[in-house]
C-alpha cells in the first residue's frame, strides 16, 4: 500500500457512514424525502459493488468509480435546491 491508494473497503464504509447519516437526519428533519433518498442512494450505491463490504455485488469497481461523480455531483445539486 505504499502507492497512497486506501482499500476499497475503506470507500464503501464511508458511503455507508454517510448514507446512514443522511438517512437519520433525514429521519429528524420536518422535509425528510431529500436527505433520505440521498442516504437511500449512497447506500444502495455502495451495497451493489462488488469489494469486501458490499451486500449484493452486482456491479465492477470500475463501474462505481465512474458512478461516483453523478452521486456526488446528485447531492451537492440537492444541497443547494430551495
């Protein structure tokens, strides 16, 4: 691991933190449909792709790497909406 690089189960624990956390505050929150299907992504988004966390494995690493922009690029559109 001396290239820099971190385990990909390292990048799907954090989806996972992350999906969970909108989800909850989504839970808490008076508007909660767009936190909660944000959380609701990340964690599907994770879940599918094939690494040691993921609970279906149904897509390549190299497709969720290329997924991974429209999921971050979906959110920060979603956090600035009115």
């Amino acid at each position: 691991m001396a290239d820099g690089k971190r385990p990909f189960w390292m990048h799907q624990l954090v989806e996972y933190l992350l999906g969970g956390a909108l989800v909850a505050s989504g839970a808490q929150s008076q508007t909660p449909v767009v936190p909660a299907l944000l959380g609701g992504i990340i964690l599907v988004h994770a879940a599918i792709t094939k690494g040691a966390l993921s609970a279906f494995r149904i897509i390549d690493r190299r497709v969720h790497r290329v997924i991974d922009p429209f999921v971050i690029l979906l959110c920060l559109v979603a956090a600035v909406q009115p």
